[in-house]
C-alpha cells in the first residue's frame, strides 16, 4: 500500500503536496492493533474501598433522584455499543495474515535502528468537544495516543501527521483544534510533518468533525523495550495520569445519559464540572518515560488504554507470567469513583474499559523502582508486581 499526503491549503499545515486526480482519501498502513486477545483473570478484579465520598456521592445522587436502582442497572462497555472481544477476535484473525502485529507500535527495521510507527483517534471524546465547545487540547489528545503508544518501545518520535475530515470546513473552529496538534507534538519534542483536511458534506453533522493521527519515532535495536527480559519479582510502577484521557468515552455518555446530568453539572465533591474533568487532555508521556529509560533497568511498557489494566498490561509480558496488582497503592481519581457509582459499573468492568488514574505502566527491576519512586514522588506508584501465571488479579 502506496502512502501519500494531501496539501491542507486551508490551514497550511501541511508541508508536503502531491497533485491526485482523486477525491481526497489518503490511506496509511496501519503499524499494529493495541487490542490483543487475552482472557484474564478478571473475575478476581475488586476496586479500593469508596469509604466516605462514595457514600456521600451516593446519598446526592439519591436525593436529586438521578439514578434509580443502579444496582440492577450496572452499564457495561459492551452495553454501550464497544465490544472489546470482537477487536481481539479481530487482531487474532489478522495476526493471521500479518504476524508480528499486537504491540503498541509498529517496527521497521531500518540499519541498526527501527522506525517505530502507531495510529489511532480520539473516539467519542470528540461528541464532549462538540457539546462543551471545548476544542483547544483535543488535538494534545491526538497526539498523546500516538506518541504514548510508541515510547512503549523506547522510542522517540520523530514526527506527526494529523486528518481532519468535517463537512463543512469552519477554519476557525479548524484552528482551534489543529493549535492543540501543535501543543501536542510540542509536549512530545516532535515535527507536526503534515496533515490532510477533508470536507466531506453530509457525511458529518453540521459543526462535527472526526480525527486520527500517525507517529513515526526511532530506537537503536539494541536499545528496545520488549519485556523480554522481565521476569517474576519485577516491580510495576505506575505514573498518574489526568483522568479518563481518550479512551472509554462511550460509556461515559451512556452513564451521563443514564443519569439525566449535564456536562455542566459540578463533579460531585470537586469544584469543577463534569466536562471539565472529562475533557481534561490526555498526558503526554514521552519526555518522561525517555528520561526513565535513558537511566536504565527499564523491562517493558505498557499504555494503559482501551482495556485498561486487565487487557494492556499483561501485552508486555512473556508467556507464563502476569501481574499482581496492589489495589490501594494509588488514589483512584473522583472522576472514576463517579463513573462507577453513577452507572452501577462493576469493579471488573472499570478496570478493563477505563485507567483508573494510571496512564502509563513501566515494569522494571527492584533496584530500579527505588531510584524512579524516590525521583517522582508525585506523579508515580509502586502498583504491583510480576507474578507467576498469566493475567491480572488483584490484592
């Protein structure tokens, strides 16, 4: 499959032009599939007691007669339209056609490095943006699901590419978003390469748009992260991440549905309101992983997207061997507790659809996770440790 680049004349954000007597469509290959097939052992999964705040979220929610029976109305991934066993049913007929697809990004050897390649869009996060008119870091969001995806590897990226499609082209509103690209690409040290801007009429509703990004970065080969060498007793560390980030916003909105609330509304025991916390930009990883790993005893990394802990995390593992996480080692985001009480949600079912307040796992030796707690104080967690057998539970 040829790949090629559309001018972007509107926004003159792409540097590179090639005239086509087509419609323009322009196709990528895409690098890997970030759903593999795994079957854990999620029925072992239980969240941190709520204590106090889920009584007292409870006890509003009852009072403004906003849900009703959760308990018996518990939402589900599945329920609202994504199923994540048919995206790994899909991966393990592909891996068919292609073998050596299922990381987070894609490698291609090129003398003693790889080029490191991954794709991907920002879902249904995009119907938050339409309803709150937040568009300014949507664009961070593109890119962060990107170039977090291939620093999996050791990566660094290199440069990015954007597609914006609309059915009518709103250059303000275009601006808007393609400044975030910006951000983005800024945050993760890489070149926005180019773009393709699309108008597609009646394809979109009038002031939608729809959006996906490529990142290409590079690694010497002798310095790739590929869990190979991990190995029972290493440790998992987690880094924070800003919230839902892109990933499990279609039950987001079935759980806002379910419960008649607004995006206005305030996030119970917060000061700021439910789109806010919801839109909060996905964070960008790549500088402070690469300055991890840059320090050595780093073993694998695992982006912690769609599937959660339950499906991301056991990707970086060898065979034989799976993950014990430690369930109140972290502060799980309010957020997420009202994600859960709000839509009846089992524990198993947050932790394969959202992250939980986690971002970014890096599985490394003892010895290293000394040095890496006691440098990031803040922002990172001894989660969990490497454990004999396959799949996640929980202690």
């Amino acid at each position: 499959m040829s790949m090629s680049c559309g001018s972007n004349a509107e926004l003159v954000h792409f540097v590179a032009v090639l005239n086509r007597a087509s419609d323009k469509k322009f196709y990528f290959s895409k690098p890997s599939i970030c759903k593999p097939s795994i079957m854990p052992l999620s029925k072992q999964l239980c969240l941190q007691p709520m204590a106090a705040e889920e009584v007292r979220m409870r006890s509003t929610m009852k009072r403004r007669s906003l849900i009703s029976n959760s308990k018996n109305s518990g939402l589900t991934y599945k329920d609202a339209g994504v199923d994540i066993d048919a995206g790994s049913e899909l991966v393990r007929r592909i891996a068919k056609m292609a073998p050596g697809i299922g990381g987070f990004g894609g490698l291609f050897p090129l003398g003693d490095s790889y080029l490191v390649a991954g794709t991907d869009g920002v879902g249904t996060k995009l119907k938050l943006a339409f309803e709150t008119g937040i568009h300014e870091t949507i664009g961070i969001d593109l890119v962060a699901m990107s170039v977090n995806d291939i620093v999996t590897s050791g990566a660094k990226p290199l440069f990015f590419l954007d597609y914006f499609a609309t059915s009518h082209l709103d250059v303000d509103l275009a601006e808007k978003v393609i400044k975030g690209i910006v951000d983005g690409c800024q945050q993760s040290n890489c070149t926005l390469l180019g773009g393709e801007t699309a108008e597609m009429p009646d394809f979109y509703a009038d002031g939608e748009y729809d959006l996906s990004g490529f990142a290409v970065g590079i690694v010497k080969k002798d310095s790739v992260i590929d869990g190979k060498n991990i190995v029972e007793g290493d440790v998992l560390i987690g880094l924070r991440s800003s919230g839902v980030h892109s990933n499990g916003f279609s039950l987001v909105r079935r759980v806002l549905a379910h419960t008649g609330l607004s995006l206005k509304d305030q996030l119970p025991g917060e000061s700021i309101t439910l789109g806010e916390a919801l839109m909060a930009p996905t964070v960008i990883y790549v500088k402070q992983v690469l300055d991890i790993i840059s320090k050595g005893g780093v073993k694998g990394i695992a982006h912690i997207t769609g599937g959660g802990f339950t499906d991301n995390i056991p990707r970086v593992f060898p065979k034989g061997l799976g993950a014990a996480i430690y369930k109140d080692s972290w502060e799980i985001s309010p957020v997420f507790r009202w994600i859960q009480v709000a839509g009846g949600i089992e524990d198993a079912e947050m932790r394969r659809t959202f992250n939980m307040g986690i971002g970014m796992v890096l599985v490394v030796s003892p010895e290293t996770s000394v040095r890496i707690l006691a440098e990031r104080r803040n922002s990172a967690y001894r989660i969990g440790e490497v454990v004999s057998g396959e799949g996640v539970i929980y202690h």
